[in-house]
C-alpha cells in the first residue's frame, strides 16, 4: 500500500518559535554540549508529500513535543503532484539542503549528490529508542549490498503493523447498499450491476445533480492510484508500483502487460461506453475530483482511503454519513483472490539528516525521542487529558473527543496534532502494546468500531461483519512478500538507461491507457495492444531486466538468500 498522502507547502514557523542555538560543527557528531535534549533548537525540514492540517507545530502535540525537545520544526511540504521531483532535483543542483528530509522516492538522487549522512554511528552512539524499535529489521534499513550506510529511518511504515480494518477496495456509498438489500459484491459483475441499478433509480440527486457512479482521479501520478493499481488488485497481484514481480522467479515485468489487465481495462471501457464511468476521468483535476465526492453525489470510487478522506470527511462534517463509504474485495472474476493485506515485512520511506544539519546528534536524539514510547503515544493519541484520558490503566478516547474526530476529523487534525507527525521517527504499527498493556495507535478493533458513524456500523450489520476486513482475505493466507513494497525501493540514480526508459513508458500510459479506456469498444483492443508494443519500443524490456536484478538484489540484502 503507498505511502500516506501530508501537506501544504512553505510552512513558515510562527513568531513564538523558540530561537535556534548554536549547533556546532557538524563533523564533530560526538559535541553534546550543544546537544542539550531540552535546548531550544530549531531544525528545517522538507517532505515531499503534502501535508494540508500542517500548523507549524502550533497545534497541541506540536507544542508538547517542543516542550519535552526544545525542538521546532520549520517545515515545508511539497504540494505538486511530483511527490518532490523537481525540489528535490533544484536541492541536488545547488547543494543547498534542509536539516531533515523526508525525500520520498528521491533518496538516491540525494546519496549520489552526497547531501545525506550515514546515520549508523548516530544511531548506534545515541539513539536507544530507535535500535529498540528497529530491532531485527536494521538490515532494511540499509542503502545497498555494495552501500550499507543508513541514509534514512523509515517512518512512513510501521514496525509489526497489524491491519484491522480495510481501506482500499471498491469503495461504494452507504445509502447504495442499503437501498439494493446489502448484495453480494466479490466481482467486476457483481460491481457494475450495484452501480447500474441504483443509477437507473437515482439518476440526479435530491438537488439536481446528476449522479456519477463511478469517478477516476488520472491527475499526474493520480492515475497509478486509481486507474491503473486497481487493475493489478483486482487481478490477485499485491500492490509493487508498476510492476509485477513473479514470486518464485522474482522477475519483474509491467503488471499491465498481464492479459488479465487487459480484461480489466476493457471493462473500465465499457463502463466509460455505457455512462457509469464519469467521462471527466482522464481531464479533471485531482481538487475537481475531490469536489465531486464532497458534494455526495459520486457513487463509487476506486481509490484508498488516503487518496479522498478530506472530500469524506467534509461529508461527516455535513451529516452526510449515508454518503461515505465502504470497502468491498472486488475481483476481475471469482478466481482471483486480492492481496491488500498480504505482509510485506517492514518497509517504507523514511527521514534523513543531510550534511547542512550543523548538529546531527541533537537531530538524532530528536528524531529516538519521537521513536521512545512517549514519543509514540503522544504521535498517535494526543495529549493526556485533552485527546485521552487513562481510567483503570486502560486509555480511553473520551466521547466528545471522538464525535469531533469521526464529524469533523481535518479540524481535529489540525488543532491537536494526532497524525500529523507520523514520519517525525519509526513507530510500532498497529496492534501492538506498549509497556502499560495499551496499544501504540488508536487503531485497533475496539477502536476501530468506535470510530464507526450510525450508517456505518448499519452496513456492516447488514453484510454481517464487524469491520471492512471481514470481507477480505487475511493476511494468514498469503507468504510474507521477501522485497517488501516494491515501489519504496531506491532507484540508483547512476542508471541513466532505467530512468529514462521508465519515463518513456509512463508517458505513453499515461496518455494510452485513458485513450484505450475512453474508447469506442470495437477500438480498445487495438489501442490497448498498440500501447504494448510501444512500452516495448521505448525500452520496456531491459527496463523490467534490470528491475528483476534490483530486486533480487533488495532480497539478497534482507534476506541473506543466495539467488541466481
């Protein structure tokens, strides 16, 4: 599953920052005089995701970890849609970095232009939290066979991560399955019919608006979200990107070379032929996109949760509970089983100190008290007294606090902090407790069911389960994946070949696939197989060969296995 989508850019810490001390030379990594836990310190910092609840550590957990650090963080957040492409590109040019940076998909771009520290001496000279957390994953956290400097802490992934509820999948309205009698919905067929029966009782809403069963996002990198990872879900592959990767083999290829996709994909052609596609999908703007599922008036969507919360929450917020979603395992057919929950291991992005930090041992100590279990609760719950309350041992969110969060939880977000701090340090994932007996996060079943509106907690009676798991196949099924999430791993930035390659073949996707899709039907077919053979032409084939080789490579130095 991709990483979590944060927020605005250019975030200017406000007046009552504390002031920064000196930090010292950075080459003298053993000074702690200027690295004083509790100093007042300020560190810049550059994430490549946005961020939009931001609010320059003046919401109440950015004030608590301030008080416990001294640390503040004057932060900025990329809000293209080039996941921080073209900073990060001006940053290595220029040679001018922040202290901390969270790169995204850009790590190698940064270790070949020397901008990033090996944090494995750091780590092993002051970061007890950080080794603690870590634990047997540290050969993850490694750049290479050939490198094994730890340029970054991954902490958009969590450590023995337990999911316990679904957030991708089909996601269908409430009102939708309730009005139908709560149907069967396992297969594209299955899908189409729920769409196409209630917007053939409900073609406009209470207001005029036409209904729009189902809506794509294909903006920029929105489209591998929406567009095309759903092909790959629902034809029993997990989610790696753009690639298929043969688990015996570990060879890679275009997951939508699978003529199985193909089968996909001309099915997205005929919803777009017969009205149930919005015919907006491959011009609209991903904020358009946005709009349309705030108004309620978007039946359908196939995207995870990450990719549309703010438009839902702005739903919970209007009372509109009946008009949220959902998530159902939609399959090409019933012999296809989905992957979403299948194990990856431990993997993710991650955070870097780059050589512009003038004292990485405060940044490093910063970053192990974000990791110490202190550190974590305040990340995940809040403030003691405000967020959560502790009777019996046990915490507990507090009902006005979790009306606030299910009603209106970008408010929420924003003025207390909780979420918004997640890759500030490594965390424990869900399902794991900590030293009172307490989980670490707020999602675990209980919770989780807490957590769910009147309508929702409906459906879910309707179809018998108790949270949107239940309809998925467990993770109990499924190997460990040995290379993790595909599409985190570093790109050695000296593979000029790959790199431009790759961005041939996107290109013609990204214009291909919604030709193909947009279609007459007697069309497709021809439009979709010419896009193979010009993925091909444009270098596809050594691109996927050398691609095997990173990845067997990435197994070799996680796993210690001996591959041909």
């Amino acid at each position: 599953m991709r990483a979590v989508s944060k927020t605005l850019g250019a975030c200017i810490v406000a007046s009552c920052i504390l002031i920064t001390t000196g930090c010292g030379d950075s080459t003298d990594q053993s000074d702690s005089s200027s690295s004083d836990l509790d100093s007042p310190i300020t560190f810049s910092f550059f994430g490549a995701d946005a961020s939009p609840n931001w609010n320059n550590m003046q919401d109440a957990v950015g004030k608590k970890i301030t008080e416990e650090t001294g640390v503040t963080i004057d932060a900025d957040f990329d809000i293209s849609s080039g996941g921080g492409n073209d900073r990060i590109s001006l940053m290595a040019a220029s040679g001018d970095y922040p202290d901390l940076i969270f790169p995204k998909g850009n790590l190698s771009r940064l270790v070949d232009a020397g901008a990033m520290i090996d944090l494995t001496d750091l780590i092993e000279e002051h970061a007890p939290n950080l080794k603690k957390v870590y634990g047997e994953h540290f050969n993850r956290l490694k750049y290479s066979n050939d490198d094994p400097s730890i340029y970054w802490l991954p902490t958009n992934g969590a450590v023995d991560q337990i999911y316990f509820d679904a957030t991708n999948g089909a996601a269908i309205q409430h009102r939708v399955v309730k009005e139908l009698g709560y149907p069967e919905i396992k297969t594209l067929e299955d899908y189409e019919n729920v769409l196409r029966q209630y917007y053939e009782k409900h073609p406009t809403t209470e207001d005029g608006q036409p209904t729009i069963p189902l809506t794509l996002s294909a903006d920029g990198w929105r489209r591998m979200i929406t567009v095309t990872d759903p092909a790959a879900m629902s034809t029993g592959i997990p989610g790696d990107g753009e690639y298929y990767i043969n688990p015996d083999t570990y060879e890679a290829i275009l997951h939508y070379k699978r003529p199985e996709e193909k089968k996909y994909f001309e099915w997205l052609n005929k919803m777009y032929n017969e009205g149930l596609l919005d015919k907006d999908s491959f011009v609209q703007k991903d904020d358009q996109y946005k709009s349309k599922i705030a108004s309620g008036r978007v039946l359908s969507l196939l995207d995870p949760n990450w990719g549309f919360s703010d438009a839902e929450n702005a739903l919970k917020s209007a009372g509109k509970d009946d008009m949220t979603y959902g998530y159902y395992p939609v399959t090409l057919d019933e012999s296809f089983q989905r992957k979403d929950f299948q194990d990856i291991g431990f993997d993710g992005y991650g955070i870097g100190i780059t050589v512009d930090c003038e004292d990485p041992v405060r940044a490093i100590k910063f970053l192990d008290w974000m990791s110490s279990e202190e550190g974590q609760v305040l990340r995940n719950w809040g403030v003691e007294g405000e967020h959560y309350v502790v009777e019996d041992g046990v915490r507990n969110i507090p009902a006005d606090v979790q009306e606030q969060k299910n009603k209106d939880n970008n408010t929420f977000s924003k003025e207390s902090g909780v979420g918004l701090y997640y890759i500030f340090g490594a965390h424990y994932g869900d399902g794991v407790k900590d030293s009172t007996d307490n989980y670490y996060t707020t999602n675990y079943p209980e919770q989780i069911q807490q957590g769910y509106s009147e309508v929702e907690k409906e459906a879910l009676k309707g179809y018998g389960i108790t949270t949107w798991k239940d309809l998925f196949p467990s993770e109990e099924e499924f190997p460990v994946k040995e290379w993790g999430a595909a599409y985190n791993m570093p790109i050695p930035t000296d593979s000029a070949d790959y790199t431009v390659a790759y961005q041939k073949t996107q290109d013609i996707v990204q214009k291909r696939i919604a030709e193909a899709i947009t279609a007459s039907p007697d069309a497709f077919s021809r439009i979709y197989d010419d896009m193979l053979t010009e993925i091909d032409n444009a270098g596809a084939v050594a691109m996927e060969q050398q691609y095997t080789e990173w990845i067997k490579d990435r197994v070799r130095l996680w796993t210690g296995k001996e591959i041909q």
